[in-house]
C-alpha cells in the first residue's frame, strides 16, 4: 500500500507514489505494434521488432534509472511539471498511474490544473495514441503551453547507438501542419516512415534534440521549455526528435482534450513520394483521421476493454482468497499474452538487440495462452518450426521482423527441440485440432525443404537420441535450459559472448534436465504418435523413452537427489559425493 493498489473492478493496478522501487511497467500493444511504458512515462515503442524497427530511443542502465520516454511538460507560470512526474520531477498536489490491460493512464495536478494522459494502442492499428485531458479547477483563467516530447530511434535500435559517425549525418524529418514526420533512410533504402501528430493546431514545434534541450541541460529542464517558446527547429543529422508546443487557455472549470499519435507507415516502393523529397503522407493522415476526437478514441478504447473481457472470460475461478482470484483472472492471463508477444525479447531489462524471440521460450509461453486465442498460437508454432533443421536442432531466436533464425546467436542449444513437442501437444490438447501436424512447414525458412509439421516434431525428438554422451544421457549444449553452465564451452577470450562461444569439439557433458525432459514429452511424443494411428512409431520412440528412463536411474541418481549434469570432464554436478558439488 505504501505505492499503490489493486482495482479489481477495473483490471487495474493503481500507483500512487510514483518513487516506485523500481520503473513499474506495462506493456502495450496486442499484435504488431507494441509501447513498454513506465509509471512516470519512460519507455519506448516499435513496429514488431524491437531491434530491427524501433520508433523511439531508450537508454538502458542509465543514471538516473528510467531517463527517456514519450513526455509531456506543462508550463503553467513559474511552475513547470509533468503529468507522470518524470523528467521534471516537480512535486505534484496529486500524482496516480493506472496500469491497465494494454493500457495506462496517467494523472497529475499542480495549482489547480488537472491532467491525465491515457495511452493505448487500439486493435490492429500500427499507431499509439495519447489521449491528454486539461481541467481548469481554479477560480481563474489559465494561460498555460503544453510541450510534448519523444526522441526518434534511426530505426536498427543497435546500430542507433553505436554507429555515431554515420548516424549524426543521416537523421531526417518534414514537418507539415501538427504532424512531424520521420524519415531517415526512407529516400535511400527504407519503406516506411514514423509520425507524431496532434489534433490541433500548434503554436511551435521543434526535431533537433540538442536545440530542445540545449547542450548542458537534461531532459528535467529543456531550455525550449524553460524559456516557453518553440524554436522550430529542422534537424538535418544530428539527433532527431519530435515536439509540439500547444498554447492553450482555460476559463475557470473550462476542460479541453488533444489527441497525440505515434505512428508507423509503409509504403510500396512506386508510391513512396508526394513530390521531390516529399514524402507520401496520405497512409498517415488516414491513421490520424481514424482517431482525431475523443469520440473515436473513447470507442477504441471500449474495443479494447472488451477484446480483454472475451479473453479473461474463458478461464475464471472464484475462490475464499481474493487475491487468489485476482491473480489468476487477472494478472496471470495478462502476463501470460505479455511473454507471449514478446518471447523476453524487449523489457527494461531486455534491450531487444540482442536477441530475438526464443525458440525455446516462445514453445513454452504459448501454452499459457493457447485457450485464449487458439489461432495466433497455431501461427507461432509454425515460425517456430520454421527456423529448425533436418536434424531437429534450431536457432535458438528468431527476429520477429523477418521470422528467420538469428545466425548471430546460431543454435546447438539441445534442450531447445523438445520444447517444440511440448507446445504442439499443449496446442492439440486444448483444441482438438490435429491438422496442423499434417501442414507442410519449411526447414531453416526453406520452402524447397518443407515437410509435415509431424516431421518437426520426429526431428525434435531424434535430436536428443542421436546427441547422448558416454552415459547415454542427453549431450549439454550451449548454456541449456536452467544449467547455464557452458560445461561444453571453454573460450580464453574474454570479449567473447557466451552466447555465441560453441561447444568444445568433443564435448561430453551430459544433462540430467534434458534428460527428464525428453522422458517427460518423450511419453507425449509416443502418446500423439498413437492417437494418430502411427503405431509403429510409437512402438520405436517408446524404446529409446525407456533407455533414458534407465539411463537416469543408473547414472543420474546417487542414493540421495538427482545430479543436474555431468561436465565434460565427467564430473558429477550437484552430486552429494562432494561437498563442492553441492
């Protein structure tokens, strides 16, 4: 209670203290496009890959923690403030978020102005939208200029913070009416542009960051804020953002609401330009016009309300303990869709470049959601099962963007195939539908090299008998599953990832966790293989479960708990034979 509370009735969690130990975020966006956003406004935004499309810039493990994100700042005076607190900091007379399902909303009020700010991205729409509301509560007429503010990411968020010397030359905007456009790349080698607008008319703007903020200040005190005008500047290079000045007036009691968006486009090749250098704005004056009143917005976000009340409303339970049902109806759902969009791929903690979704997380996050929309988890079992080979391994990611495995990484993760048994049968299980094992999927994105789903999941499963060490127990790979002991992997140059130093050839470490896993969806292999009238596969697959069932009780049990490995010099790992392998 000392930071907030649960509202059951709404599906929210209610910050009132915005000190939080930590940025408490939610994650907004269902489908393609999709916002993290803090308790005080940091964050950023992408269009389905976080690292080969980000909208806007975010600085991870920056001081102080949780600096950048989509911000609004009131100049109202001598007072200037923020709705979410953050980065002016100023303190508030009344300060609360409200993270809710895909959405969160943000009130704030100083001198007797009040303003909430709710964010969301509507369903199926490549856009944010910022619902900002003003109320005058006082006895006067206020005189107030609203500045609102992001910072353009050039598109490939890890060559937008390494590539300096090229990227200050290339940052490029048109600025039409409210909207600021951004196009960096677009005249050379991209098919889309990004957008912020507002519904009304604007009294400035600015895109070149260091003349927004000034050179020697932070983003707590721009000097375009400070000095309350605009500067309309045009970035050429450089660091490109976007802001909007708005001056508006307020009778006593008088309220106004304006209407941002952050949006994405893209375009065909032959239909990129309006004329010379001027790019095609129509795709983004038809998103704008989709939601430029309140009427419209207010209607999406009911939409959206109620896409999560058909979701939540499939599964619920109704026990003595409050929170029980809490968590259960509620959150648990809603982070069960969150891992599911975003495979731990993009966080606070997850910069998004340097991995993909996770062939073995997407497996298991799609088991939690699966009851609630049964098709999208067909969908991604499919790309997952695209990126495996003939020999059943896999890239242990892939990029949401392209959907083919991330070389970078590569794969020889051996626990990652089974999981792709796991997620099929979880899949058939909850909705009876068996044709997806008759469908033809690509190997390593491949069509020439298609085979039946079923094939996949052959492959998963002989994978783990074709790579058994001299224990006949399944070979570790690279940092497996709940190991992360890299007992294959020895590499004496300290600026090489872990995840990507391979195996040492010869490797011999073994995996009591595999181990149990292949038993455990071994016997659901061998189960799917009889319910579809492959008896004799069953009859062979059964075999080598059994072998690995003996196998684990020979040489994975020591007379007191199980080992989790043997390294690759046969060592037992957590063995009670030694006190160092405790």
């Amino acid at each position: 209670m000392k930071y907030g509370y649960f509202d059951d009735e709404n599906r929210e969690y209610v910050i009132t203290n915005p000190k939080t130990p930590y940025p408490w975020i939610n994650y907004l966006g269902n489908e393609d496009f999709f916002s993290l956003t803090s308790n005080t406004g940091g964050g950023y935004t992408f269009y389905k890959d976080a690292k080969f499309r980000r909208l806007t810039r975010y600085r991870y493990n920056n001081i102080p923690v949780d600096n950048g994100g989509k911000y609004f700042y009131i100049k109202d005076g001598d007072a200037t403030w923020s709705p979410g607190w953050k980065p002016v900091k100023t303190e508030l007379d009344h300060y609360e978020c409200r993270h809710g399902m895909s959405y969160t909303k943000f009130k704030g009020s100083k001198n007797k102005l009040e303003v909430e700010v709710l964010q969301f991205i509507p369903l199926g729409f490549w856009g944010e939208i910022q619902k900002v509301s003003l109320k005058n509560a006082s006895s006067k007429t206020k005189n107030i200029k609203l500045f609102s503010f992001i910072e353009w990411c050039l598109w490939n968020a890890e060559d937008d913070m390494t590539n300096f010397q090229r990227n200050f030359s290339t940052g490029e905007v048109e600025v039409k009416d409210s909207v600021i456009y951004h196009k960096t790349e677009f005249k050379e080698r991209r098919n889309h542009y990004a957008f912020y607008s507002v519904n009304s008319p604007i009294d400035g703007f600015d895109t070149d960051r260091e003349i927004f903020v000034g050179l020697y200040n932070g983003l707590d005190t721009p000097e375009v804020v400070s000095e309350g005008k605009s500067k309309n500047s045009v970035a050429h290079g450089w660091s490109p953002i976007a802001s909007h000045c708005l001056e508006i007036e307020l009778k006593p009691g008088e309220d106004k609401e304006l209407i941002f968006m952050l949006g994405y486009v893209e375009v065909e090749k032959d239909n990129k330009w309006e004329s010379k250098s001027v790019i095609n704005k129509k795709p983004a004056k038809d998103m704008i016009s989709a939601y430029d009143t309140s009427e419209k917005v207010n209607k999406a976000l009911e939409e959206l309300r109620t896409y999560w009340d058909n979701l939540l409303g499939k599964i619920s339970i109704e026990s003595e303990d409050p929170r029980l049902d809490r968590m259960v109806n509620i959150w648990n759902q809603y982070q069960c869709m969150v891992t599911f969009n975003m495979s731990r791929s993009a966080s606070f903690f997850e910069s998004g470049i340097g991995r993909g979704m996770g062939f073995r997380d997407s497996n298991q996050d799609l088991i939690g959601f699966v009851h609630q929309i049964p098709e999208r988890a067909r969908e991604r079992i499919y790309d997952i099962a695209s990126t495996q080979f003939e020999d059943g391994s896999c890239y242990h990611q892939y990029q949401p963007l392209t959907k083919k495995g991330n070389a970078a990484v590569g794969g020889n993760f051996n626990d990652d195939p089974l999981w792709l048994i796991l997620s099929t049968t979880a899949y058939i299980k909850e909705t009876g539908d068996f044709s997806l094992l008759d469908e033809m999927v690509p190997f390593d994105n491949d069509a020439s090299r298609a085979k039946t789903h079923f094939e996949h999941l052959k492959a998963s499963f002989y994978h783990v008998v074709h790579n058994l060490g001299p224990h006949q127990l399944p070979l570790i790979g690279r940092a497996d599953w709940n190991d992360c002991l890299n007992l294959n992997c020895f590499s004496e140059d300290p600026n090489e990832s872990f995840q990507t130093t391979e195996n040492q050839k010869g490797g011999n470490a073994e995996s009591l966790m595999i181990a149990g896993l292949f038993v455990v969806y071994g016997k659901e292999y061998v189960k799917l293989c009889k319910r579809i009238g492959k008896e004799k596969e069953a009859t062979e697959a059964q075999v080598h479960v059994d072998a690995m069932v003996e196998a684990v009780k020979e040489h994975g049990w020591d007379g007191e708990w199980y080992l989790r490995a043997y390294d690759h010099f046969g060592k037992k790992i957590g063995s009670s034979e030694n006190e160092e392998g405790k």
